[in-house]
C-alpha cells in the first residue's frame, strides 16, 4: 500500500488531478484521518462498500471530509464522484 502522501514525495513536480479509490470497504480507515490532502485533486472518484458492511457505514468519514471541502458530489451506481468547485 502507498500512501497519498507518498505518492506526493515521489513526484514533487506533479500536480495531482484525479485519485481514484477502490478499497473493498476500508473507505473508512482511509478517511479517518490526515485528510488534508483532498483538496489537492480536482477528481475523487470512490467505490463505497456501504451495501456490502451493512449498519457499519464505512462511507461516512468520505462524506464528512468533503462536506468540509467546496466540492460537488455526483452518484453513478456505487460510485461517487467528488469534483473540486
């Protein structure tokens, strides 16, 4: 597993632009803390696993961090897509 944070020192130069997600259901570890790097990605997209954890809510702590953001929220199927205002 690389980190976000990682992937950032790896390649300094970079801009980041879309940070696609698929975790099987460890949304929830994910965005429990040091969150801070959502801002930089214009594009988020998330596979939440809420069907598959029932009465658990692994999407929850995803929904909170970007209500914090200025960002738009789109739903296709299981898929959410976080796009930076």
């Amino acid at each position: 597993m690389i980190s976000i944070s990682d992937i950032k020192k790896l390649y300094p130069e970079s801009i980041p632009f879309i940070a696609k997600i698929d975790i099987e259901g460890f949304e929830h570890e994910l965005f429990s803390k040091k969150t801070n790097w959502i801002k930089d990605f214009y594009l988020i997209t998330l596979e939440i696993h809420d069907w598959m954890m029932p009465q658990q809510s692994p999407s929850q702590n995803f929904f909170h961090e970007h209500s914090k953001e200025n960002r738009d929220c789109y739903f296709r199927g299981d898929m959410v897509f976080s796009i930076k205002n």
